[in-house]
C-alpha cells in the first residue's frame, strides 16, 4: 500500500465529483428555464431551492459513509460513490420535470458525500505534516475539474442542455473501473472500527466534535469559508448573463480559466505558502485574497476586467487545504474516516445556507422588484463571510513545531 497507488484515484475521484458541480453550470440556468418554463429570475428562485436540497443530502450523507469508510474501508465506499454518481448522470439526461431534477442532485449530493472518504484515504497514506500538500492535490482535482468540465459543458451546453451529462455518465463509470482494478485499500483490517449509528448522523458527529479538542473552531472557519467560495459554483453563470451578458460558450471559457488559477494556485502555491507561514497564517492569506477579489467583481462591468479578476484566485488555494489539514490532525487513525466525514458535514452546512444568502441575494437584486438593478451584490455577501471566516480563524492559535511533526501539544486548541 502506497500513496502513489492511493492519491492518483482520489485525485481522479475528486476530479469527477468536481464535474459534479462543473459541468451543470453553464447549463443549469437554460436546464431550469427549459423544464420550468420560467424565466431567468425564476429560474434562480429554482436553482437556490436545488442547491439546497443537494446540500442537505451532503449534509446527511457525510457522516453516514464517513463512518461506513472506517468500518469496511475506503475502497468500497469510494467504488459504490462512482457507481451512484454514474447512475445520477444518466438520470439527469432523461429528467423532464422539476421533481425529478429536485431527486437527481439530491443524489448527486448523497454520492458525493464520499469526499470524507477520500480525504480519510490520503491521510491514511500521508504523514501529518505533508497532509495540507497532499489535499491541495485534492483541490487542484477540482480545479482540473473547473477547466475541463465547464468548458466542456458550455461547448455540449451549444447543443443541448443534456448533451454534457453523458460525458459526465461515461467519466464516472470509466473511473469506477480504474478503482476496481487499480485502487488499493488503505485502511488496514486491525485499524477499523465498529459501525453506530449514534456517530453516524449528523447530530452525533456534532457530539463527536465537541469531544475533540479545537475541532469545533476550525470547523466554524469551515462553514464560513464554504459560504463565501460557493459564491463562484452559486451564481457565477446566472452573474454572467445579468452583469455581462455572456452566453455559455464564454461562460465555460471562464469556468476554465477558473480552474487554470485554482490548478495552478494548489499545484504552486499551496506547498510554499504553508511551509512559510504555517496552515492557519497561510488559510488567512488566501481568504483575505478572496476577499478582495469578491468585492472587484461586485462591480466589476467589461470582460477585460472579469478575467483579470482571475489572475490572484491562484493565491486563495492554501485555505481549503489548510482547513482541512488542521481537522485531520484531530483524529486518530481509527477515526479518519469520521473526522473527514465532519469536515464534509461542515461543507454541507455551509452549502445549505449559501444558496439563500447568495442565489437569493442575486434574484432579489436582479427581478423585476429590485430597488437597484446590482447582480453583483452576490460578492459583497461573500466578502462578508470571508471577513468572519478570518476574524474567527485568527482566534485559533498558531501550530507549534509538535503540533506540524503531528502531535498536538494540549496547549494548541485549533
């Protein structure tokens, strides 16, 4: 068992959970208008209900497989994940009415839930101190993804709305094969634990939580954090089209240009930047840079401008990393699984509340109503949330030298 057999799967996993999020984007808001037969203001009442019910699902599902990872293994959760998501693609190219879109993300949200397993799997593999690198490769996956998959998807999105489910159908089944075949089980028998229930939901992973020391600190930055960088997933396409009236062609281009930066920022940056400054130092760097660039697009108003935005979002891929390398350092080998799966519960939260706040935000500012016509109003909410998500991680303290070598001394709380 090796992490050069171990992270080259993940990051392949993470990479078509990214497309997930990715390739529906360009045409989400033509897919809601099409089956609603409403109009774009509407159509980001129904998208908001959508990501809600995909993030509750999340929510649900994080510590359930979680928990199921550390009592059969990685490999079995990760390989029924791909072959659930696989399924969800080719149901989400037959779906005609609202209710059956409403089913098909909640599953894309239940399967997806197996983030925490693979999280649990590379800290398996990896010493604590090479975690945050590690999961920046994780991050760079999903910023492969936002290259690929967006691009592709407002290129299929020309033909039709469906058209880019089938690539995503036919990525996912090509990546449970490579599983089967090639991915190795990471969680040794003699480290595995007893399946409960009583941990295995989302109000026992919070008693969970509590009874670690810092956990729930870091995971408050979490949540935060996911509120505002949902802000480009949320509403960037619907933003495209109210502010500079993209079509999805350009929007994929942008998706991808995206995800050049965030690929480009893990790949460069995140290894650096932490070995620097330390995991917490370097996560508020980067969420001070997202704050900055938030508030530019707010109002921002020419193409030109919107690209260049780009360039800096490189500098915001040590936070999630980081997050999450300090949660991991909170669990024992035989708990992994769960720590991740609370890491992921957190995400949901935050992708529960996000779809309001941001969505919302934008349809209130952009119908009929609107006391000012402002579609970037979305980016100010952000901001805001990446100015809390800092003022609460600078309440952790700062890693010690035993903390980064793995052990964490009682004084260090984060």
């Amino acid at each position: 068992m090796t992490a050069s057999r171990t992270i080259p799967f993940i990051v392949a996993t993470i990479f078509i959970d990214a497309i997930g999020f990715g390739i529906i984007m360009p045409v989400l808001p033509d897919l809601v208008m099409e089956i609603g037969r409403t109009d774009l203001a509407s159509a980001m009442g129904i998208a908001t209900a959508i990501g809600q019910v995909m993030a509750v699902a999340t929510f649900v599902a994080s510590p359930v497989l979680g928990n199921l990872s550390d009592r059969f293994g990685r490999r079995r959760v990760l390989l029924l994940s791909l072959a659930g998501l696989t399924a969800d693609y080719v149901l989400l190219t037959i779906v005609h009415t609202l209710p059956w879109l409403f089913i098909a993300r909640a599953l894309s949200g239940i399967f997806g839930g197996s983030f925490a397993a693979a999280q649990a799997a590379i800290a398996d593999v990896t010493a604590p101190q090479e975690r945050a690198r590690n999961f920046g490769f994780v991050g760079a996956a999903f910023g492969v993804g936002f290259i690929v998959e967006p691009a592709i998807g407002g290129f299929l999105g020309e033909i039709g709305p469906r058209a880019p489910f089938v690539a995503a159908a036919a990525l996912a089944a090509a990546n449970m094969l490579y599983g089967f075949f090639i991915f190795p089980e990471t969680l040794a028998a003699e480290r595995r634990r007893a399946f409960d229930w009583r941990r295995a939901n989302p109000l026992g992973a919070w008693q969970t939580m509590r009874g670690l020391p810092g956990m729930g600190g870091v995971a408050a930055v979490l949540v935060l954090w996911q509120i505002a960088s949902l802000v480009y997933p949320m509403t960037w396409s619907f933003y495209c089209i109210a502010q500079l009236g993209w079509s999805p062609r350009m929007i994929g281009a942008s998706l991808a240009a995206v995800g050049v930066a965030i690929a480009l920022g893990q790949a460069l940056v995140v290894g650096p930047m932490v070995k620097r400054f330390g995991e917490r130092d370097a996560a508020t760097i980067g969420i001070a840079v997202a704050v900055a660039v938030y508030v530019g697009y707010a109002f921002v108003d020419t193409t030109l401008g919107a690209f260049l935005l780009l360039i800096p979002v490189a500098l915001q891929a040590p936070v999630q990393p980081s997050l999450m390398a300090l949660m991991s350092r909170r669990a024992t080998p035989e708990t992994q699984g769960e720590v991740q799966g609370i890491s992921a519960m957190a995400m949901g939260l935050g992708q529960i509340g996000a779809p309001g706040l941001l969505i919302g935000t934008m349809a209130w500012f952009t119908g009929r109503g609107a006391p000012v016509h402002f579609p970037g109003a979305a980016f100010l909410v952000a901001a805001l949330f990446g100015l809390l998500a800092i003022a609460m991680l600078r309440r952790l303290p700062r890693a010690t030298r035993t903390s980064e070598a793995g052990q964490m001394p009682p004084s260090v709380t984060a």
